[in-house]
C-alpha cells in the first residue's frame, strides 16, 4: 500500500526536528501554528492546527490545514528562520478589519478598472488618428508589392528608390 497525504507529513519527525526557539516565536504569531516535517519533498511546512493552540505536540485531524511550504524561490530547501516569521506575520489578515480589507479589495479593483480603460481610450485614439491622417492625405496606403521597400518585379534602381520612398 502506497503511503497516505499525512504519511508523508509529520510533526514529530525522528530526524528532523524544528528549531524550538523558531516553534516558540511562531507560537508568538500563533498558538495554532506548528512546523510540519515533509519528507517527500525535503521541506518544512506551517500549518494551522484549530483547536489546538494549547498543545505542545499537535495532532493531525481533518482541521488542519496548510499556511506555506518553506523554499527557496528555486523551490528547494531552506531552514527556518526570522524572514519566515516575518511573511507569516505580514500575510496575517487578523490585524485588519472587515472594512479595511473590503476597501482595499475596491481600490485594486477601481485600478483594474482604471487601467482596462485607460488601454481602451489609447486604443481608440489611436486609431481615430491613424484614420484621420489617412484622410488628410498625411498617409498614404502602400500596395503590398511595395511593403518592406522591396519592389518585387523591378530593377534593383527601382527597389533603391522605392526603399528611399518606404522610409520617408
């Protein structure tokens, strides 16, 4: 039988153990967090245990869920440490209200927004331009034997003269 999800995910690890000065501070953040030992993949993970903030050893049950995977951006290992602490700590959403995080949410909204339109209004100036000068007589439409100032039945006189034109 091949090994479970939890299987390869344990919080007391015969080999690998999780600094207990680094446990103590992520209890600091959180008293539900834990260092979760992966083996299957060489790296430590935090995971939030509900109801068990109280418990020094925390059990898996169906509670439990994943937080973040501690790994290079290469994705390979890396150790414990205060940069750790400092993204769970930057990441946490407790220390802002509803309101706040509703009116954060508007503004990237209102942004995306902005921005869609912003394209939309570039788009259309542009073309109303190039329709407008081709009106004018400010452009004139090149037959496609003559794009890329290459004439292709022609002396070679021609072609420099038509290359000289095209780059005008």
């Amino acid at each position: 039988m091949l090994p479970g999800f939890w299987d390869y995910r344990r919080t007391i690890d015969g080999i690998m153990v999780a600094d207990l000065g680094f446990k103590k501070q992520l209890w600091m953040l959180d008293k539900e967090l834990d260092v979760v030992w992966d083996w299957g993949s060489c790296k430590w993970e935090i995971w939030k245990f509900p109801g068990q903030g109280g418990k020094k050893v925390k059990k898996v049950d169906r509670k439990a869920f994943h937080i973040m995977t501690v790994q290079t951006k290469d994705k390979k290992f890396k150790e414990l440490g205060a940069d750790v602490l400092l993204k769970l700590q930057a990441g946490d959403t407790r220390k802002f209200g509803v309101k706040q995080l509703f009116d954060y949410f508007e503004k990237m909204d209102d942004n995306i927004q902005r921005a869609k339109r912003k394209e939309l209004v570039s788009a259309i100036e542009a073309r109303t331009k190039e329709a407008m000068w081709y009106t004018a007589g400010l452009r004139v439409q090149v037959p496609r034997r003559f794009q890329d100032g290459i004439l292709l039945n022609g002396s070679s006189q021609e072609q420099k003269v038509i290359g000289v034109l095209g780059n005008a």
